[in-house]
C-alpha cells in the first residue's frame, strides 16, 4: 500500500514497515561519525594547539582557537567547583542521551530528517560527554568573531547538537511532529 511521507512529502511504498535493525542502524552511522570527526578534531586541536593560541583562518570573522571549558553551554557553571560541574554534567549528559534514545526509538520510519536530528544530538552529547569523562571539561576551537565581538567557541559535537534541535525545531513550527500511536 502506498503512503504519504510525511518527512518529505514524497509517497513511500513501505509506509513505517523499515526493519527495525534499520532505523538504529542509521543511528549508529550518523551518531558514531559525529562521535568520530569531534574526537578526531579535538585529538588534532589538542597534540598541534598549545592552550590560548589561535590560527587566523578568515581574518576578521574565523579562528581556529584552542580553549577548554569548564561550564556548559555559554560558560554555564564554570565557577562552580569541579566536583560539582562534574556531578551535574555527567548526569545531565547521561538523562539527555537517554531521553535523545528515546525521541528517537519513537520516531517513525517515515520521519528519517527527524530520526536525523535527533542521532545528531545523540553523537554530539556522546562526543562531549567523553570529554567530561576524560577531561572534565570540553575541548573547544571553533572561534566566529567580529571585531572584538566573539561568539563562544564551540566544537564539532556542538554543531551537530545545534543542528539536530535545529531539525527538531523545524519540524515543531512546521506540524511535522509525528502523531501518538
């Protein structure tokens, strides 16, 4: 039976009947390559980047800068003691991954941009979770900036989180949100 894709609009002749090996399949790709090119990033930042310095990419706007943070996003708890970043980050990280596994074990078949938004978010909390783990702090280098005006650095983790709320988004303000069954 043919039936509408609700994702891209276009008809799909196996409606939600994917294999379910399939589906997480897919969450292993997306997610495990995300976990893959941060470490490998942050791997490269951290042997060839001393602490603070920076390579001028596009002058004016783009640095590539080697600075670790202690906080969450925006310098979220960074004064707070280590023990205590270190306790709510990793519990948050662990419910967030966890409550991402689940958004995405409900997403149907039909929703594949959804299902990719949200192994995006997955592979990236996974990529800074590890940092937490083995750091205590997140390894960041992306550094966007005008003038004296800079944007928090941020890495590649950080992107595809952005990314997949970004997808998450779209698809709320849209009424693409799958319905119960």
């Amino acid at each position: 039976m043919k039936t509408a894709d609700t994702d891209t609009g276009a008809a799909s002749l196996s409606g939600d009947t994917e294999a379910p090996w399939m589906k997480y399949r897919r969450l292993g790709w997306i997610a495990g390559s995300v976990v893959l090119l941060d470490q490998v990033t942050k791997w490269i930042i951290l042997d060839r980047l001393d602490l603070y310095h920076a390579i001028p990419v596009v002058p004016g706007f783009f640095n590539i800068t080697h600075v670790q943070n202690p906080g969450g996003a925006f310098g979220f708890l960074a004064q707070q003691s280590p023990l205590v970043r270190g306790l709510v980050f990793l519990l948050m990280s662990f419910l967030a991954v966890c409550l991402i596994f689940w958004f995405y074990r409900k997403t149907p078949s039909t929703h594949r941009f959804l299902a990719a938004g949200f192994a995006l978010i997955f592979g990236g909390a996974i990529g800074n979770l590890i940092d937490r783990v083995r750091f205590g702090r997140v390894v960041d280098f992306l550094d966007f900036y005008i003038g004296g005006w800079h944007w928090p650095a941020f890495n590649v983790a950080d992107s595809a989180i952005t990314t997949g709320i970004a997808i998450f988004l779209l698809h709320v303000v849209l009424g693409r949100m799958p319905e119960e069954r």
